[in-house]
C-alpha cells in the first residue's frame, strides 16, 4: 500500500511515484493534488490503482490522476494512461462502465434572476421532458435498425430526426460520432437495454442543472463562448445508460480471459486488457465508440427536449436562438491520438477515466471557432456548489495527454452519504441556498448531497496551477434535476 513516504514532492501540486517502488511498475505514477485532496486520496485505494495501471503493457510517459481522484474499478477514477499502438494494450477499466458519461453546456442570454420566479414552472417542464432515475425510458423504443443507426452515427443521427442545430455538431467533441464504430460488436443484450434509453437522464451523478452565471475570469473568452455574467447557463451530464455499462461488463469478463491468452501478468484482475491488435482491443474498441455515439445521441436528444421546454415555459421572451450549445466533453473513453512521447511524436491510446480532454490552442481537434482559444474544459461541482469552464492548454498536451479532471470527485462513498444524511435534508439545505430541486429518488439525493464531494474549487486550483487548463466562467445552480 503506498503510503506519504513513497511519493516524491515534483512541485506544489505534482507528486511522483518513482517506478523504484515496485519491480512490475513499468513507468513512474503521477497526482496531483493540494494536501487536502492528497490526504483523502490516501485513505481510500485510488493511489494503489494508479500504481498499478504503472504495470500495463506498453503504456508510456506516466500513469496519471488528477485532483478529482477517488478509488473506482481497476483504475482510479480521475486516472490517465496512455500505451502505444499496435500492441500495448486497451482496458476496460480504464474507461468505466458509464462509457463516454460526458458534460455538455448551453449558453442564454436569460436574466438568471428575472427567471427565479419561473423556476419552479421551467422545472416541472424540465423534469416532464427529460425521464431520470434509475431505469429511465421513453415511451417509443427504438427499432433494431434504428438503434443500429444511433451507435453508428451519434449526434448526427439526433440531428436527422430534428433535435438540434447544425453548429451543435461542431461544438461536441469529435462532433458526436467515433468512426470505429460497429454495432455488430455488441452482444444481444447490450442492445436491448439500449431499445428505449436514448433521451434520458438516468441516476447516479447525472444531472441537469439550471445555473446562474457569476463570475467572468476572461471576458474575451467568455465572449466567444456565449457566457454572460447574470445570464443562465444550463448543465447536461449523463452517459450511455445501461447499452453502456453492458459493453463494459462483456468486455471485462471477455478480457479477463484473454489476459492468460496473451501472458499478461497484472496486480488487479480489474484490469483486464488485451493488445489493441488482439481481437478483444479490437472488438472493445469497436463497441465502446457505439456506446460513446449513443451517449452523444442522448445529450442530443435530451439538449432537443430541453430547448422545448424552455420554449414552452418563457414562450416570446425566449430568443430564437438562444440555449446555443457551448460546448460537450466526454470523460470515460479511450482513443487513438498522436502525442509527443520522449521527444517524438507516437500514436497512442490514450484512458481516460473520469478525465477529459483540454486540448490546447491551434490544434486541428478544436472546433475551427474556438481554435485559437483551446478547447473547452467542463468542471462540474455538486449540485450546492459551483462549476467552472475552463479552456485546454498547450501546457496540458506536454503534462497530460490533453487530459484534464472531470468534476469535484468523491470523497464519501453513496452508502456512507446516505448514513450521514438523509434526501428530505438535502432538497430542505438547497432549497433553503435558493436552489430548486426535482427528483424521482430522495435516497439518490442523499447519495449525492454536496458534503459527499471535494470542493471544486480546490480541484480546480490545482489544475490551473498545474497548467492543464484556465478558468474562464464560474457558474452557481438555482435549479437541478437528479435522478
């Protein structure tokens, strides 16, 4: 078990776990992390993960967590690893079972609190619209060949049936849609818990939140972004439900199998790999991009319905073209990137598992709008916070991979939050702060209460004083929705 002792203090925020610690480590692990974060990181086992991702064949640089670390299955959660093509290999666990559970925003130019009296009528509307909680389904399933078209297209499917603009494919990452897609590397059951889940919300740690814009930290930025101090700003986070989890749990147990095939010795049977040439990397790669295209697709679909909603609620003093989508990040993915390694530039693939990309300025990957900005970095905190939009940094390709946190990360499991406090509390403490509260589950509520997260700000100061990505807008809820 790695202890303090072990870590080798790099600068204020970046500790080291040189590979002398152990003789499978086949590179060093890097956190980062202020004392506060590093002393929570400590008490659960998201270090000894990161130590042990250190020993997949062919990963190279470092294998990396960021400030949102917290133990998840086989890497830890905020974990980035990177290991070369042809032959190192791809994890499952390092991707997650919620494959390309992502963010995605949508600027107004609506008063935030001229729209408080309306709150209660916009959530009801809201919460009418987008199905959440555990299960959640639309009334019409999709048909075989339908679906078979959502996993192959992504957003771009949403849009043919109407439910979005244009831009809004260039304002998502990769634009929705991860070519190596082929629903024919899905099991059965895999696609039919896919059939009736595009549009909803799900549970966990999914939401969507209406949140008041109050505070610009770079008014050029946030100018070409859409983001106005005062106005609203409106938050979608959720994955790619239970079509998602389902390619995990194939994909693990067919892995976990393959690891003698292939004479991998690992520390953790959690994580299960095989070379990306193999045809278990391959098929997995293949069906994680269905299941990352179908949880575009239902950002899509659910950004469409949310649009509506707030048409039907604020009617005429709804601009035409407001809820303009600022941008969508995925975390929990794996891709193909070039990147620079040891002075030279090599095809990687590149885990992130609750991370996400920040790409930096003038690269091809960045929207042509937003390329001399970067790319944007979506921070959520918990739902009695705050969250930030960052941008991506060049420093961040040199550190990270263009990688990044993706939220506040836990500190308290679900079931020690619900021992601690129960969702009645919860929904009373927000409503109390002025945040309005919709939920299907007040046990989920509990499970998600504020005190079960880091501060984000914390989070986020040591990713800007990292480097990995700059603060342009800080955002506060006045209305969420949970599942």
């Amino acid at each position: 078990m790695v202890t303090r002792s072990d870590l080798v203090r790099r600068d204020r925020w970046t500790h080291d776990l040189p590979t002398s610690l152990r003789p499978d480590m086949r590179v060093p692990g890097r956190l980062y992390a202020n004392e506060s974060i590093l002393a929570d990181a400590l008490e659960d086992r998201s270090i000894d993960q990161l130590q042990n991702t250190t020993t997949l064949p062919g990963i190279v640089g470092h294998a990396l967590a960021m400030p949102d670390m917290h133990q998840g299955y086989g890497f830890p959660i905020g974990g980035v690893a990177a290991t070369a093509t042809p032959d190192g290999v791809i994890s499952p666990g390092g991707v997650g079972y919620d494959i390309n559970c992502g963010v995605r925003v949508l600027a107004t130019r609506i008063d935030a609190e001229a729209i408080r009296p309306r709150m209660d009528t916009l959530l009801t509307a809201l919460f009418q619209a987008v199905p959440s909680g555990v299960g959640s389904s639309r009334d019409r399933a999709l048909s075989a060949r339908e679906l078979d078209h959502v996993l192959k297209q992504g957003s771009r499917w949403a849009l043919s049936r109407g439910w979005g603009r244009p831009e809004d494919l260039e304002h998502t990452e990769d634009h929705g849609e991860m070519p190596q897609a082929d629903p024919a590397a899905l099991s059965a059951r895999a696609k039919e818990r896919g059939l009736d889940q595009v549009g909803t919300l799900g549970s966990g740690n999914h939401f969507l939140e209406v949140d008041a814009i109050t505070e610009i930290f770079d008014e050029d930025a946030a100018a070409a972004l859409g983001l106005v101090k005062g106005c609203v700003a409106v938050w979608i986070h959720c994955g790619s439900r239970g079509l998602g989890h389902q390619v995990c749990t194939d994909a693990v147990r067919s892995m976990q199998q393959a690891v003698s095939r292939y004479r991998i010795d690992l520390p953790d049977r959690e994580l299960a790999c095989a070379p990306l040439s193999s045809p278990e990397g391959r098929q997995y790669l293949a069906a994680m991009a269905c299941a990352a295209n179908y949880a575009w697709a239902n950002r899509q679909a659910i950004t469409h319905r949310v649009r509506e909603a707030f048409s039907q609620v604020l009617g005429s003093d709804l601009e035409k073209d407001d809820l303009r989508l600022v941008y969508d990040v995925c975390h929990n993915i794996a891709k193909i990137e070039t990147h620079q390694v040891d002075g030279r530039r090599r095809e990687l693939c590149v885990h992130r598992k609750g991370a996400t990309r920040a790409f930096g300025p003038g690269l091809p990957e960045v929207p042509t709008p937003l390329r001399d900005l970067g790319q944007p970095v979506l921070v959520p905190g918990s739902m009695g916070t705050c969250s930030y939009i960052m941008l991506g940094t060049t420093r961040a390709m040199l550190e990270s991979f263009g990688s990044c946190c993706h939220g506040a990360g836990r500190v308290k499991s679900r079931t020690q939050s619900r021992r601690d406090v129960h969702g009645e509390q919860v929904r009373r403490d927000l409503q109390e702060r002025g945040i309005s509260v919709r939920t299907d589950s007040l046990r989920g509520l509990a499970e998600e209460a504020p005190e079960a997260y880091k501060m984000v700000d914390d989070v986020v100061t040591v990713v800007e004083g990292v480097g990995l990505a700059r603060k342009v807008a800080r955002t506060v809820p006045i209305g969420v929705i949970k599942g």
